[in-house]
C-alpha cells in the first residue's frame, strides 16, 4: 500500500481496528505516523478538556412551563369554541331557513315580474275559476252550454275595463281560433 | 455486584450520584433540566433498589437509565424549541480552573471553544462520546447501552472526534 490513509482509517487503527495492511503502512509511511499521534493526542486534549467540570449551564427561567401548558390551554379553548360554536350553528339553523324561504319566494317574485307582466299577472290574479274553463272551452272550440259562454263573455268584459282602467297597454284578448285536433282530444279525455 | 442486605440506597447514590450529576450536566443543555433528570434517574434506582431484581452493575444500569432519560427529555419537542430559542453558552461561563497538564498547554479560549464545538454535536455523537471516552466504556459494551451496531457507534465517534479536532485546529492556529 503506497497511498496514504485517510483521517478515518488512522482513527479507527487508533480505536484498535486492526487491518493488517493498513498497520503495515502505518509503520512504514513517517507521515501516516505523525497524523497517527496527532489524533491521538488531540483526542487526549479533548477528553481532559471535557473530563474538566462542564461549564455552568445557563438556567432556564421557569417560563418553559408556562409554555408547555400553551398546548393545553389551546386544546382546551378549541374544544369550547368547537363546542360553543356548534351548538350556536343549531340554534341559528331555523331562522336561516326562514330566511332562506322568504329570499327563494323573493327571487321567484323578482322572476316572474321579469318574465310576466305586472298586468299579465293581475289578469290571472283576477280572473275566477268559472271563467277559466269558460275561457278555455270557448278557445277549444268546444261546445259551451249558454251559461258557459255568458260567464266567458262577461270575463271578457271585465277583463277589458280592468285593463282600460288600470294600464294603458295593448290588451291581449282571447281570441277565437282554429284549434288544433289534437290538443282538443287530449284536453276533452282530461275533462272527462 | 453489590450486595443487597448490606449496600443501602444512600450508598449507592453516594457512589453514583456525581458520575450521573456530570453526564446529564455534559448531556443536556440545561441546568434546570439537568437537575430534574439527575433527579428522575435516581427516582427509577429506588424504584429499582425497592425490587428483587437488583442489576448486576448498578453503574451500567445508571448509565444507561440516564442516557434514556437525557434521550427523553431531549426529544421533547417544547424543550427543543427552548433551547433553540434561547442563546448558545458564553466563553466567559467556562471555568478558568486549570488542572493537568493537558489543560495547562490549552488556554482558557481554547477550551471553551472546545465545549461550544462539544456542545454542537449531534445528541447521538455526544452520547457516544461521552461513554467511550468520559466514562471509559469499550465501543462494544457502548453499542449495547444505546441499541446501535458497533459500526455505528465507530461512526458517531469519528465525527464526533472530526470535528472537535477541527475546532482544535483552527483555534490552535489563530492563537
């Protein structure tokens, strides 16, 4: 072995690791040698060094402990805003859903205004039920006894003075027209 | 092995009590805490010395209680962030005392930056250094006491010597 050897190698010889070639060269290169003593005597000046009594150790105030309860208190401070916090989420919960009700019909409110006319929307507020079907028959083309076709014709006239009154805006009237067979098959299977 | 009707518990912690003070003082950080695991070290001896099974060498047995003790306390992570957060020793603390003549070659700076570099070691690294060449303990018998493989015990402590050798060096080369 020509090489020298490394700072661990001559350590671990000196821990009494025994590699026979390594001693070999140990013995034969002068400066493997000199490293060799050289830990070994600075291993010597360390360990009296630290043999010595240690240093005094800085003394810690005792505010560790109140650091070390940190921890604790915040565990316990989560557990009771979980706990608060939960229990109040319950007790909202109704009025929300009130509140969620009344903001849903205000939206359909908001809707229908936007999609209907107002007037289109008092029409059908105002318009009774008799004349409905009145109305419906008479655009069916259905047959109509009189007092069906009285009750249509008189809605009619209200209709029209309502909107007169009230709006001034082209009135759409339920005209008479030619109904399409089909629709008036399934609406008379229904009626019966 | 100590005799059980004839050694009492104030005998043994006379004979073991510095020997355990100085590891958990060279341990730790921390004078408090040094304090507090010397004291937990000897709570598990009575607990120890109150029951049959006596151990064959009540000073392998301490050794290695207080290296697990100084381990546990280590480990806590509160005591790490204390420590992180609060500053490294000043050279002015290390005693001015000089004893054999090893020390009396090394001046008073030198060997304060040799306990700052000590200090800066890695727990394991100081553990293993401390049982092998403060308290004398073969690489073998300081493997067992820490559950590690003798290469491994080989390993700390060449890094160990590696760099307080480096500290030497350096210092011995400014002064």
């Amino acid at each position: 072995m020509t090489q020298c050897l490394e700072d661990k190698a001559l350590f671990l010889l000196s821990e009494g690791e025994t590699n026979p070639e390594q001693q070999s060269h140990l013995q034969n290169c002068q400066t493997c040698t000199k490293r060799y003593y050289e830990i070994k005597q600075d291993l010597r000046l360390i360990t009296a060094t630290l043999r010595q009594e240690a240093p005094p150790l800085p003394r810690t105030p005792k505010a560790p402990i109140l650091y070390r309860s940190l921890p604790i208190a915040a565990g316990v401070l989560l557990a009771l805003a979980l706990v608060l916090g939960d229990s109040r989420l319950w007790r909202q919960s109704p009025p929300s859903e009130q509140a969620l009700n009344g903001d849903v019909s205000q939206f359909l409110e908001q809707v229908s205004e936007a999609v209907f006319d107002r007037a289109t929307i008092r029409e059908v507020e105002t318009a009774s039920s008799d004349s409905d079907l009145a109305s419906v028959q008479v655009a069916l083309g259905e047959k109509c006894s009189a007092e069906c076709r009285e009750l249509f014709i008189n809605s009619l006239s209200t209709d029209i003075k309502s909107k007169a009154e009230t709006v001034d805006r082209p009135v759409v009237t339920a005209r008479r027209r030619s109904v399409d067979p089909a629709m008036q098959r399934m609406v008379s299977d229904r009626t019966r | 092995m100590a005799d059980k009707e004839t050694t009492s518990f104030e005998d043994l912690y006379k004979a073991h009590h510095s020997k355990v003070q100085r590891l958990c003082r060279i341990l730790l950080k921390d004078a408090a805490e040094a304090e507090e695991t010397d004291q937990e070290v000897f709570l598990k001896m009575f607990k120890q010395y109150q029951t049959a099974g006596w151990p064959q060498d009540w000073g392998a047995w301490l050794t290695r209680v207080t290296i697990n003790a100084c381990h546990d306390r280590r480990k806590s992570a509160w005591w790490k962030w204390w420590r992180s957060s609060n500053g490294e020793l000043q050279l002015a603390d290390y005693p001015s005392s000089e004893r054999t003549p090893e020390q009396e070659a090394l001046g008073r700076e030198q060997r304060g930056h040799i306990w700052q570099a000590f200090r800066k070691l890695s727990a394991r690294q100081r553990e293993v250094f401390v049982l092998r060449y403060l308290e004398g303990w073969s690489t073998e018998e300081v493997a067992k006491m820490l559950s590690i493989s003798e290469g491994s015990v080989k390993n700390h402590l060449f890094r160990a010597v590696h760099q307080l050798r480096k500290v030497l060096k350096k210092n011995g080369e400014g002064s």
